[in-house]
C-alpha cells in the first residue's frame, strides 16, 4: 500500500488530504502539533490506516523521533507533502514583531528543511514513482504590503524545490513546489493571530480555493506516471489575478 507523509494534517490543506488520501486506500502519516486533532482523524478510518505523529516543525527533535518511531507498515514513503507553514503578521515594516519573523522562518523553512532530510531515506527505499510535494505560494513571487518574511519564506522553498530536483538528478524522487493563492482555511486566523473578523472579512465577496481543491491537486500530483515530473504548479481562484505593479506619487 502506498504510504504519503504529511506535516500539518491537522487543519486546511493538510487535513484534507489526509482524509482524501485515506479514503482512496493510502496509508496516512499524519503529523502536526495538535495531537487531540490528529487522534479524531485517525479514529475516523479502519485501524491501521492512518498513523499519527505529533511534530513541532520548530522542533528538529520531533521531526527525527517521528521518523525513527515510524512503524514498519508505514514505510517505505512514497510521497511527502511538505505543507505544515504558516503566516504570522500581515503589517508592512517597520511595525513587525521579529518574533513572528522568527516563527516563520523556524517553521517554513528549517521544519522543511529537516523534514526532507529525514524522510528521504525512506522515499528512496520507495523507489520509483515517490514524491516529494512541497507547498510554497503566489506570495514568493507577487510582493504585497505586509508579505515580508512570509513571502520570502515560500520564496525559499520554490528555490530550494529546484536545487532538490537537482541534487536528485539522476534517481527516482519528483519533486514539486505547489504554489497556491488566495486558500480559506485556518491560515488567515492563524495570521492575524486569532482576529475572527478579519479573518471574514478577507474571504468577503470572494470564492477562495478551499483545502479539499488541493487535496484533488495532490491527489493528480501524487499519482502521474513515474516517469513525469510536474516542477511548478500554481494555482488561484478565479477572482486573484496579479495585478500591475503600483505607482507611489508623492
Ligand atoms: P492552516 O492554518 O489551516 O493549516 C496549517 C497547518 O500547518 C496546520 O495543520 C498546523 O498544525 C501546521 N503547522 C503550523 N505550524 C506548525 C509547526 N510549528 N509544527 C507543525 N505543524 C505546524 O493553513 P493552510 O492549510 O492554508 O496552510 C498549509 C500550507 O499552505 C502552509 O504552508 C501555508 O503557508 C500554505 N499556503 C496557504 C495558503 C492559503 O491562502 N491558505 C496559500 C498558499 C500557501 P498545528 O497547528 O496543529 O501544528
Ligand atoms: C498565502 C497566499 O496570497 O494570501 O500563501 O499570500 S497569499
């Protein structure tokens, strides 16, 4: 049974492709911080389907105890969906909190980082047709106000994807940079650090991507031929567009 590795399955993108994946007879290993979120996820499949894992990204530690508890039925790997992030902060410079900065980059980046280096060795033992999904965003290439270290976090990770793809070369592994806009989820409440309103009212008048249109994307991605490997794949609602580049008059 093919087995995909999923960071930040505990809400959004993440959650949602757990569930699709293990509804289509994938073995699930479905890790986040939120351990009571992971355990209703994994009582609501046949036992054994899904194996759950609570990982901090911040935390290199997590990351290396989840791989080397990983029972033998869940391994080899045959995909990974890097996707555990997160914004913090959408205030332009200088009012920001290093703090958050911090945060982001501890999470979207070394969590990545280390993750991929752990769960190599096991999409290699898959061999032929593993995956690698890596979710970056529109944010990495269309600046906005307030997109700071946020942005140039995905940035990173569309990099870092092709530098993989490279070092690569030559065995097995695909590796994917997902790059999707305007997502309704947790993310923006997670942004705006709880703000209910705010978070409404960025969705008001839009139709957003919601998690289970990535899930399908993942799906597609995860299941081409072994022989293809799509590098970049962006994707936005209908009502995003990137817009001209602004004019600042005095
Ligand atoms: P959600 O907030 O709904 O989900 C984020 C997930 O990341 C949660 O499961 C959360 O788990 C996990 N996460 C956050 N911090 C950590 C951490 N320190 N350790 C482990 N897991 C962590 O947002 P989305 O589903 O929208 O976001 C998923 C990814 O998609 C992120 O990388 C985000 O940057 C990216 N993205 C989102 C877009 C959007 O508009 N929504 C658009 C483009 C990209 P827990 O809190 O339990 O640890
Ligand atoms: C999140 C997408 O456009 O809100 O990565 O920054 S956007």
């Amino acid at each position: 049974m093919p087995v995909i590795f999923i960071t930040g399955a505990t809400s959004g993108f993440g959650a949602a492709t757990a569930r699709l994946f293990a509804k289509n007879g994938w073995k699930v290993v479905a890790t986040g911080r939120r351990l009571e979120r992971l355990q209703v996820l994994k009582d609501e499949f046949p036992q054994g389907l899904i194996h759950i894992a609570q990982v901090d990204l911040t935390k290199r530690e997590t990351i290396v105890e989840a791989v080397k508890n990983l029972p033998a039925d869940f391994r080899p790997v045959t995909c990974l969906f890097n996707n555990g992030g997160l914004a913090l902060g959408s205030d332009p410079i200088p009012d920001i909190d290093l703090g958050d900065w911090q945060t982001m980059i501890d999470t979207n980046i070394s969590g990545l980082i280390h993750t991929t280096v752990e769960v190599l060795p096991l999409l290699k033992e898959a061999g032929r047709g593993a995956s690698i999904i890596n979710v970056g965003s529109v944010a990495h290439r269309w600046a906005y106000p307030g997109g700071n270290v946020y942005g140039a976090t995905k940035a990173f990770v569309h990099q870092f994807s092709h530098n993989l793809r490279t070092d690569l070369a030559g065995g097995d592994i695909r590796v994917t940079t997902l790059e999707p806009g305007m997502a309704k989820s947790e993310f923006t409440l997670v942004r705006t650090h709880g703000d209910a309103e705010a978070n409404e009212k960025f969705y008001e008048g839009v139709e957003p991507i919601l998690p289970g249109n990535i899930a399908d994307i993942v799906w597609f991605l995860a299941n081409q031929p072994p022989h293809i490997n799509i590098s970049i794949l962006e994707v936005v609602p209908v009502a995003q567009v990137p817009a001209r580049a602004q004019i600042i008059r005095k």
